[in-house]
C-alpha cells in the first residue's frame, strides 16, 4: 500500500503533465455567485448563472433575496443545464435557508456546518463551496478522487470522506490554493484518463505509479 506522502509526489506528476492548463477560476466574482458557481458545477456555472440572471425581474439582480422569491419551477428551469436539477434545486433551496437564518460566509467554518445540516448538502458539497468558493483550506473529497485513491491502492473499498480527506490534508500544505489546484488536477485527470469505466491506463501521468492494472 502507498505512504500519504506519495500523493505529493502526484501532485507535482500532474503539475507538471498539466502545466499551463490553469483550472477555471472566478475569483473576482461576488461571494454568492462563486458560491452557485460552485452547486452549478465547472463547466456549468456560465449558463446557469446566465439562466439564473435570465429568470430575474428586469433591473433585479443575482442576490439571495431575489433568488428566495423565483419559484421552484424556474429555479429548476434555470439549473437544468447543471444536470441533476432536482438535486441542486435542494442545495439552492438549502443555501438560500442558511443566508436567511443568518450565517455569513465571512464565517466560513460556522457557514459550512450550516450547510451540512442542510437537506440537499452534504460533506462533499459543503467542502467544495468552502474550498473554491470561500477560499478556505479544506481539501474537498469527491467521487473521482476515490476512484484514484482506490485504483492506486491508498484505501480500500469502504473508505470514508474523512479518511480520504485527511490523507490529502495530512501530507499537503494547507493552502486553499494548493488544495484547489489538486482538485482541478484530478478533475482534468479523470476527463482525460481516469474514466470510472475502462480507465486509459496507457499514456496517463500517474501510470507510473501504478502496481497494477485495475479491473474497473
Ligand atoms: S494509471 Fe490508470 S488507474 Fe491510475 S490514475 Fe491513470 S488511468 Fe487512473
């Protein structure tokens, strides 16, 4: 089994296989939008935001109070390009509670608990609205970061987020823009090669570092 520390030596493997290639970034955007930026999903957020802009009254623009007042309907509308409208329709719905109740995203540890016990969020979500939305170092876990850690032997089948979680934040420095740009990383190596069906072992960065082929 691989020492945590390896995953460092990943980093600097698809760092280096990818350079140039600057994950899409919004920062100059308002705290809320990077914040649907994120529940969109990359890739997505340009034509939800446009969707959601589109779906405003004439003058209005994109703030919680405004969203809280568009129906369920055209929010749903607005998300379908995000995929999954119903499930993100919760999240908006749950962000949009958690503003109203109070929280602020300057506080971003209180505001990520807040969402966490919100319907439609979960760890994984709640991570990456932190992380890439807020700028806070917390090292966000998703399903393609398993599939990596899995394939190359770091945990077993029935890993936890927190396990996964703490190998990264264990070996990394904690820093949002390290732990974003690994994000990225693995989001762009999963595109290209580390499909969850008949992965490209063959010509992928990481190959090297492979003990074996694996079946899935
Ligand atoms: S070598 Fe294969 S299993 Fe490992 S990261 Fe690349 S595609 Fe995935």
């Amino acid at each position: 089994m691989p020492t945590a520390t390896e995953l460092c030596i990943y980093y600097e493997a698809l760092r280096s296989y990818y350079a140039g290639r600057a994950p899409e970034r919004n920062e100059n955007s308002p705290p809320f939008e990077r914040v649907l930026r994120v529940i969109a999903g990359f890739g997505k957020a340009d034509a939800v935001l446009g969707n959601l802009r589109g779906g405003l009254p004439a003058g209005e623009v994109l703030t919680p109070a405004a969203l809280a007042a568009m129906p369920d309907v055209a929010l749903e509308r607005a998300l379908r390009p995000a995929g999954l409208a119903g499930s993100k329709l919760r999240k908006v719905r749950g962000l949009l509670n958690v503003l109203a109740g109070g929280a602020s995203m300057a506080d971003v540890p209180a505001f990520r608990r807040e969402l966490v016990s919100m319907r439609g969020f979960g760890r994984e979500s709640a991570d990456a609205v932190a992380l890439h939305a807020l700028d806070y170092p917390v090292f966000a876990v998703n399903a393609r970061t398993y599939r990596l850690l899995k394939r190359h032997g770091f945990v077993g089948e029935d890993a936890g987020y927190a396990e996964m979680q703490d190998l990264f934040q264990g070996v990394l420095p904690e820093e949002a823009g390290v732990y974003k740009e690994y994000y990225h990383l693995i989001r762009q190596l999963a595109a290209d090669f580390c499909r969850a069906a008949k992965p490209l072992c063959a010509g992928c960065p990481l190959k090297g570092y492979m003990e074996y082929e694996p079946d899935d």
